[in-house]
C-alpha cells in the first residue's frame, strides 16, 4: 500500500520520470502533467491580405486583351413553297454569287404547304443585300428576312461520340484504320521508322491489350469525367457503348464549339451538327414605345443646332 509520501512523489512534476511507462501510475502521472497546463490554440487559416497596388496588378493581369474582331457572318431566314426544288434554287442563286454557306437549315412549319430555310452566311454587308433580292425575286420564296442584328434566339444540336478508353487508345484505334485504308488502296509506308511506331503502339495501347479490370477503370473515370463536362454545358449522354458514348448537346452554336474544344481530349471519334435554327425575340410591353421615341429624338434637332432666323 502506498503512503502519502509516494503519492506526492508522483503529483510532483518533477518526479514523474520516475514512473515507469508500464506501471499502473503512468495514466496519474500523465495527467498531474497536463492539469495546469493549457492546450495550444489550434491553428487558423485567415485569408490573404492584398495591398491596393498587389490587387491592381493582379486585376490587371488576369484580364485578357481585348481583340476588336468584325464578323462577317449574317443571318438570313427564308419563308419558302413546301415543293420539290427550292432548295437547290435556293442554293444555286447563292452558289452562283460565290458565296460561303456556314449553315443551312429547312423544315417544315405548322402551316400547311409553307418551309422555313435559315442560312448562315460569311461576306459583306452590301453582297449580302444583294443576295437577299436576288433569292426573294425568285417564284417559290415567299419572303426573305434578315435577322442579322436582331435580337435572336440560337440553338444548334450536337451529338458527339467520344471514347471512353483514353486519347492513347483513341489515337491507336486511327492509326490501325488508316494502316487498313492504306493497305486497301495501295498506300502503305514500308519506312522501318513507320512500322516501328505501329507495332509499339499496337503492342501497348490497342484496347485489345489492356486487362479487363483496367479497361473497366478506364471507362468508369473518363466517363465520369465526360459525364460532369457535359451537365456543365448543358448536355447529356445519350447513349453508351463498349469503348465509347455519344453526348447530346443543344445551345447556342458559339458555346457548341467551345465544348467541342473541352471535349477533344478525351478523343473525339465522329460529331454531328445540324446547323443553327432561330427565332426573334418578341420585346415586352412598353419597349416598342420606348424605341419608337429613341427613334424619333434620333432625327429630331436641338433648338441650339437650328439656323439663325
């Protein structure tokens, strides 16, 4: 039994050395340690401080350039007869001028025996016009608007098949086609520099070669990752196969390519586009007045710009 002379050994601070680790007294002694004293304050992350100058140049930098780039492009939208035919009139008037079709774009509407034909085109101003009454004069076009400035509604739709196994694999899967059109036509390179590279890359990236549960990693991170790029965008996956998926995407054709750019390094295998469809917004109420008198206050001159007398 210990006396109190033992105990007090132990409480005392400076005799806990004494305690061996493996005895019944250690948790006593660890705790007369820690009893007058405090926790250390745990760490805190505050936010970094910028100075005005600091702040400015890093405004400064972070802002692109900007580039004053004039585009060419115009909208034209046709009302044209539902028959046989307006379609290559159409393209003809416009093949005849020289003119560079970026979109083209016919169906039908809800009234009976009437198409709506949207046309994209690149050239000036003045060319355009010209093209307008030269396709409007023609018999089966009803009207031909140009919504080149006008407040519009653009959609385009996509579907992209992208692989799911990786660029590497991508990129070995063209190769072996183009060596197989090659050989068909009677173009093989037989440089030793040329086969080499084919059989390394058929020895290590043909999907043929990978293990089943690599493969299976492979397709389950990258379509993760493609799944995730495409809700971004607004888009989905339509459909999903063996080696690769197809996305669906319907926005605005500027934002259709910036995603073609995101999505290419996955591999893209083949795309589609159907070409850019629009409609005119319709202004609120109270806006037409609006620039009825914007329109009006523009031709009107102030009393200090009129003539003496």
């Amino acid at each position: 039994m210990l006396n109190r002379f033992s105990l007090n050994r132990v409480y005392n601070a400076t005799s806990i050395k004494y305690v061996r680790m493996g005895s019944s007294l250690s948790a006593l002694a660890y705790k007369a340690m820690q009893r007058n004293m405090r926790s250390p304050p745990l760490p805190t992350i505050g936010s970094p401080t910028w100075s005005r100058d600091a702040a400015i140049s890093s405004i400064l930098y972070e802002t692109p350039s900007t580039q004053k780039i004039e585009s060419d492009s115009h909208v034209l939208q046709c009302l044209v007869q539902n028959e046989p035919g307006v379609l290559a009139r159409v393209s003809s008037a416009l093949a005849g001028r020289g003119f560079n079709i970026d979109s083209l774009v016919v169906s039908k509407t809800e009234v009976k025996d009437l198409s709506r034909m949207t046309i994209v085109l690149q050239g000036k101003a003045s060319v355009i016009e010209q093209a307008r009454r030269q396709i409007e004069d023609l018999v089966p076009v009803w009207a031909v608007l140009d919504y080149t400035n006008a407040p519009l509604v653009q959609r385009e739709l996509l579907l992209a098949k992208v692989s799911l196994l990786g660029p590497e694999y991508f990129a070995d899967l063209v190769a072996h086609h183009q060596q197989s059109h090659n050989h068909s036509m009677g173009l093989n390179d037989t440089s030793a520099t040329a086969q080499e590279q084919l059989e390394y890359r058929r020895e290590k990236f043909h999907p043929n070669n990978i293990p089943l549960s690599q493969a299976l990693r492979h397709k389950h991170e990258h379509l993760e990752g493609i799944t995730k790029l495409a809700e971004h965008y607004g888009g989905k996956i339509a459909d999903i196969s063996d080696r690769n998926c197809i996305i669906e995407l319907c926005a605005e054709p500027e934002r259709v390519s910036k995603f073609l750019r995101h999505i290419k390094p996955f591999g893209i295998i083949e795309t589609v586009r159907t070409g850019m469809s629009v409609l005119t917004k319709t202004p609120m109420d109270g806006e037409l007045e609006q620039l009825e008198e914007m329109s009006i206050d523009e031709f009107e001159s102030p009393e200090g710009d009129l003539p003496p007398g």
